[in-house]
C-alpha cells in the first residue's frame, strides 16, 4: 500500500477511512480495492465518528481536503448510523458506504432486518469469543520460542523453524486474531547433528508445520540482532536453513518460506494446510 503520510501534492488521491469504531474494516476493505490501481494515496482514518456533530466536523475536514487537492477524497465509510451516515454522503467526495452496500441487500435476501447496532463487532468485552482470544494470546507467550512444554496438547498449531523465521509474529497474529493456541519451538544446530525432531515434538506431529527462510534474508534479519556473530554469518544460516529443510522434509512436516511472505499470507497458509476448525460467530 502506497505511504499514509505523504507530503502535501506528493500523492494521486487522498483516502478517508470514516467508521464510528476503530476504521479498522473500512481501512482494511480499502486498501484491498486500493492495491489495484498503481497510485500514491494519502491515507486518513477518521475513527469513533458516533453522532452527528462528529459527522459535521468530518465532513468538513473532508471538504477543505477536496478544496486544498483539487480533487474529490475517496471515502470508505462503515457508519452504522443513518442520520450520521448522511451527513458524510453530503461531502464533496466518492462516497464508498460498506453498509449500505453490504447490509440492506442481506436484510432482504435473509429476510430481517438488522440490528444497526454501533460498535457490534468490537463489543465483546465479556463474550466468550474475547475471552478465548486473551487465552490464546497467553497461552502463545508461555510457548514461545520452546519456552515450555506444558500443555502442549492444547495447541492448535506447534510452527518450527530456525531462530529468526517468522515463527514468533505468527504465532502472535493467529492468536490475537483467529483466537487459537500457537506454540512455537526452535530448531537448533543440537536438533541436525542428532538429526531428529526435538523430543517433545513427534508426539505432536500431526500439529507441527514448519517455517523457513532465506539464508541471504536470515542472516540480514540475525545480523540486526547481533553483528558479527557467528549466529549471523551467512554459512551459519545457510547450515541452519538446509539441515532444517532437510528435517522437515523426512519428517514428512508441511513448510512454507516466510522470505517474501506477509505475516497475514503466513498465517492464511498454515490455516489452510492444517485445516483448524474456526469457531462460528
């Protein structure tokens, strides 16, 4: 996605993401139409815009955008509200209305109509859905990086790897956003020369899926942690990275290259290859 704070004129088109929450999924929906087209954008989030007045000062600063550019603003918008909603339909901008779009066309396939309740999909504080999340994100912390073998049975998913793949931010991502218990554990130097799976992981091998990397980009990433270490030489990383390719290719363990991968693409892959049954909402 083209830079969010771009000098003024360095850019084709600015971008409001308007929401009466976070803007998160007016910002997400938006940048996926957005990464079509081969242009800069300047990005605004315009978030927790939950009452008329609020709309007003939106929809004026959208305005004086539209009058300093010299062309209208992209508008994403995820107002629940109608009477808010109106108010940033009058700006001089494209007006891209996620709900309006999406919800009353299913209110009329489904037949009800929907609650229009603001906030809906980010109150839950109390659910059990929230709670699950903070146990997973917990649950991802205490088996980090082969932290702790207790309750290993619990995991959804076990991602191995050389130091310095991925496996940490994975984890990280899956728990926080999916709510499922990752645990993650490092293939070290100890593992290729004995050449064998640490020995707490065969038990659990239907749950393992492994990560690797480069070695040119590992020993760049390992070389910001510590210069000059052996841990960062290149002929330790491409050691590392081929005994572990090779372990995980006898072992018969499903791996990917996180090397040009987003963490989001990593993520989407492991839960496509492990095939983990996502609770309903």
């Amino acid at each position: 996605m083209p830079d969010r704070d771009l000098a003024h004129g360095n850019y084709d088109r600015s971008v409001f993401f308007v929401s009466d929450g976070t803007g998160i999924t007016a910002e997400t929906f938006g940048h996926a139409v957005l990464a079509q087209f081969d242009l800069r954008f300047r990005e605004i989030r315009l978030p927790f815009i939950d009452s008329p007045d609020k709309a007003y000062e939106a929809m004026q600063r959208i305005n004086q955008t539209a009058e300093q550019d010299g062309k209208r603003p992209l508008v994403f918008s995820t107002l629940v509200n109608a009477d808010t909603a109106t108010v940033i339909k009058r700006s001089n901008a494209m007006i891209h209305d996620l709900i309006d779009r999406f919800v009353e066309p299913l209110e009329q396939e489904l037949g009800v109509k929907s609650t229009h309740t603001i906030g809906r999909s980010h109150n839950i504080a109390n659910s059990e859905e929230y709670k699950r999340r903070i146990e997973a994100i917990n649950f991802s912390l205490a088996h980090d990086d082969g932290q702790s073998n207790k309750s290993l049975h619990e995991a959804d998913v076990i991602l191995i790897g050389v130091s310095r793949c991925g496996k940490t931010p994975t984890s990280l991502y899956l728990a926080m956003t999916y709510g499922l218990k990752i645990a993650n554990y490092p293939l070290i130097p100890d593992d290729f020369e004995r050449n064998c799976l640490p020995s707490v992981l065969p038990q659990h091998k239907s749950k393992l899926f492994g990560l690797s990397i480069a070695p040119e980009r590992l020993s760049e990433v390992r070389h910001e942690r510590r210069p000059g270490s052996k841990y960062a030489a290149p002929e330790q990383c491409r050691y590392e990275v081929n005994e572990a390719e090779a372990l995980m290719r006898r072992e018969s363990i499903r791996w990917l290259s996180t090397t040009t991968k987003s963490i989001e693409e990593i993520a989407t892959t492991v839960l496509q290859e492990v095939k983990i049954e996502r609770k309903a909402f």
